[in-house]
C-alpha cells in the first residue's frame, strides 16, 4: 500500500500526522507530505484512519 497526499486539496489541519505520526511529515506550512515507500504491514489500518480522517479528503490509497 501507498499513500498519496493531494497538495491541492490538503488544508494542512495536521489530523493525519496526529493520527500518524509514522506515515506523514509536515512541511513549514503544516501540510502534509506522505512518507516515501510502502506502509509497513502493522500501520497500515492506521493508514486507513489517517485516510477516513481528513477532512478534505486529500489522502488516497493505492
Ligand atoms: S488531515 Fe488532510 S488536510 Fe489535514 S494535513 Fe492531513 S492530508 Fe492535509
């Protein structure tokens, strides 16, 4: 699994790095940036919630 963040849309409201720390990092603005490579095994529920989470519906999964 991947994780894709939509710059376009990302408002930068940081709920997903919160949610998960280890999938995303802010950049100086507070927008999120998904971590390169695939989501390890054990987070990728928490992928799921980061994604469900967003309120602009800016992260996907493929
Ligand atoms: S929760 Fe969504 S809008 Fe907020 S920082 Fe993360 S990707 Fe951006």
């Amino acid at each position: 699994m991947l994780i894709k963040v939509d710059a376009g849309k990302c408002q930068g409201h940081g709920r997903c790095y919160a949610l998960a720390p280890g999938l995303f990092d802010l950049d100086e603005n507070g927008n999120a940036l998904a971590k390169d490579g695939a989501v390890p095994p054990d987070q990728v529920e928490l992928a799921e919630i980061a994604a469900s989470n967003c309120p602009e519906r800016a992260i996907t999964l493929e």
